[in-house]
C-alpha cells in the first residue's frame, strides 16, 4: 500500500512536470516531504490511541509496553491538542462499544492487547469527527484514506515485534521503497518517448489518436509500461492492479477499460519477447 500512494505521488508530480518546462529533482529532502504525509496521518491516530490510554482506567492498557514507549516521543513529532473535545467524544462513545467492553473483561496478554488495538484504530478511522479533523489539516485525506487505513493497521499488526517507534520510520522509509521510487519516476521520464511510442502501437486498435487521451490517462500509461518493462521486480499482475485502482480515483470508467486491455497486451508482448 505504500507503493500505491507512491505511484500516485509520483503520477501527481509527472501531471505537474507536464506543464513545466523543468524537471522535478527527487532528493532526499522531496522523498521526506512525500512520505511526511505517511508519517503524519501514522502518529495523528497513534496519538488519539495514547490520549484514549491516558484517559481511560484499564490497567493492563494503560501499562502495555509498546505504548508507553510510544507516548515519550509522539507529542514531540506534531502537535494535536486542538483535537481533544474529539477524544472525549470518542472515548464517551468507545464506552458504550461491545470489543471494549468484551477488552476490559479478558485476561491480559500480548496478543489481545495487539487484536484490541487493532479494534480501536478501526472505531478511531470511521469516526466522522476525526475525520472531518483531519480532512482541514491534510486536504487529500479522502484519495488516499484506504491506503492509509492499510498502512496503518499493518503498523499495528507488527508493532508488538519492535521495542521502539522506529519501526515505524523503517517500515516507510524502506530502501526499496526509495529506490522504487527514484527508478519509476526517473524511467518514466527518460524513456518517455519510447514509452509514447509503445502507446501509440497499441492505440491503433481502439482508433483514437494520442492526443484525445486525457493526459492523466497517458501518464498512467506510461508509469505502468515503464514498470512492466523497465522494473521487472515486481509481479505483472501487482502492476496492473495497482494501475486499474488507481485509474478508479483519477479516470472514467471508458479509460479504466482501455487502460487495462493495453496493458494486459503489452504484458503478453513483453512475455513472448
């Protein structure tokens, strides 16, 4: 799900370059700037989850290990006071909830303190308030919420196995999340007219010239060949999938059609040669 939300970073940033008469230089200062938003929308729900321990008296929750580590640092990354009338809210509604109070009448251990914080972060993401919240801090929050809501809750899934918060930083920060990065946007800009070139050979089936195709959908295109024929580490079908999602936020239903039989054809090609 990270790469998702890369691809559509660097598919937002290609739609910039498009009209610039420059390129967009990677370095690691942009990469930050890009995956700050990750980390952002991570440390928002870890710090509602760490304002519910502080406020609610379960022992077993409020001495568990992983969060008490987490709670030193989190107000240090961002400041989220102005949300509080939110936590009592939720905690209110939290209360009256069948897994908390099912939670506060088990046993404690690991694996259930793990399974309810997984549980909390799922009534946390589909409350309105929060998300109205977050929605005036982060303004593309809607485009990317199930991304996030994956990233996030493999976070939580895993974060019992680490004894600090960088686990977190790692998990998005990734060397082949990086480089996956660098080499997609970088491929698809050097190799762009051959990338056009291999567009307009398909094209022809569907009778249309290159320049009806909306310039979104081409740059689409020219992502998902460049890393069906330039990034070869990665399954065909992941490539194609990741591409059709992504054609459901950005393209009509027309184009999701053509996108997909293009590649699938490309593909196929690619295999015989």
């Amino acid at each position: 799900m990270i790469r998702r939300f890369i691809r559509i970073k660097i598919l937002k940033t290609l739609y910039s370059y498009n009209f610039k008469n420059y390129m967009y230089v990677l370095n690691k200062r942009t990469i930050a700037y890009y995956l700050h938003e990750i980390y952002y929308i991570i440390y928002f729900f870890l710090n509602i989850i760490i304002k519910i321990k502080n406020n609610i008296n379960i022992k077993d929750f409020i001495k568990d290990k992983i969060l008490n580590i987490l709670n030193k640092n989190i107000n240090k990354k961002y400041n989220f006071n102005n949300n509080n009338n939110n936590i009592i809210n939720l905690i209110n509604d939290l209360k009256t909830n069948k897994f908390y109070n099912k939670y506060i009448r088990t046993k404690y251990y690991i694996n259930n303190n793990r399974r309810f914080l997984i549980k909390l972060f799922k009534f946390i993401f589909i409350n309105k308030n929060i998300t109205d919240f977050i929605i005036n801090k982060f303004v593309d929050y809607n485009i990317y919420s199930n991304i996030f809501y994956n990233i996030i809750n493999n976070v939580f899934k895993y974060i019992y196995f680490f004894n600090n918060e960088d686990f977190i930083i790692k998990y998005c920060l990734k060397k082949s999340n990086i480089n996956f990065l660098l080499k997609l946007y970088y491929k698809t800009i050097i190799y762009n007219k051959s990338l056009i070139n291999i567009i307009n050979k398909y094209i022809k089936d569907y009778k249309i010239d290159l320049n009806i195709i909306s310039i979104i959908d081409l740059i689409i295109l020219k992502m998902a060949i460049c890393e069906l024929k330039y990034i070869k580490d990665i399954p065909y079908k992941v490539t194609i999938n990741e591409y059709l999602e992504i054609t459901k936020l950005y393209s009509i239903d027309k184009s999701k059609i053509m996108l997909n039989s293009i590649l699938n054809k490309i593909h196929k090609d690619l295999e015989q040669n």
